[in-house]
C-alpha cells in the first residue's frame, strides 16, 4: 500500500497501520501476561487500602459532622413563629 495525504494535510501510512493491526490481535506472551498480572494485583491493593482509608475517614468526618449539628441545634433559641391573618372586609 502507500502513504495518502487527508483534506487536512495529514498522512496516514496504511502499511504502518495494517502491522498496528497485527500486532494488537496478536495474543501477548506468557511474560507480559505475567506481568499485567502483577501490575493488577498491586494496584487493587492499592485501591482497598484506599478505599478502605477513605471509608473510615467518611465515617469519621459523618460522626464530627453529625455531633457538630446536634450542637448547633441545641444551642440554637428557636424563632417565635408568626402566622398571617387574613382580615375579612365586609
């Protein structure tokens, strides 16, 4: 095949293409395999860890939260409620 040039003035090799396509259907080796398993494996320990500090950090701050609220509502005077009456004309 060969090399054509789009309205935009970019080239697009196609023979480069078709050996990407190739290679990226290609099954990968025992040792990449390997490797992607590691790489994994290391990175959802990493997620738990996180996600298991972030959990206990959002409890936490719910509990300040929520003790915090409580001590504003009791300290709080409550405003005197003033209702509307309508006045009949007549």
């Amino acid at each position: 095949m060969h090399k054509v040039k789009t309205a935009r003035g970019v080239e697009i090799d196609f023979n480069e293409l078709m050996i990407k396509q190739q290679l990226s259907a290609t099954p990968p080796s025992i040792d990449v395999q390997a490797r992607d398993h590691f790489v994994e494996q290391r990175l959802k320990r990493r997620s738990r860890r996180k996600a298991v500090q972030s959990a206990q950090q959002l409890t936490e701050d719910s509990v300040d939260q929520h003790l915090q609220d409580e001590q504003l509502e009791s300290e709080a005077v409550p405003e005197p409620v003033v209702e509307k009456v309508r006045m009949k004309r007549g």
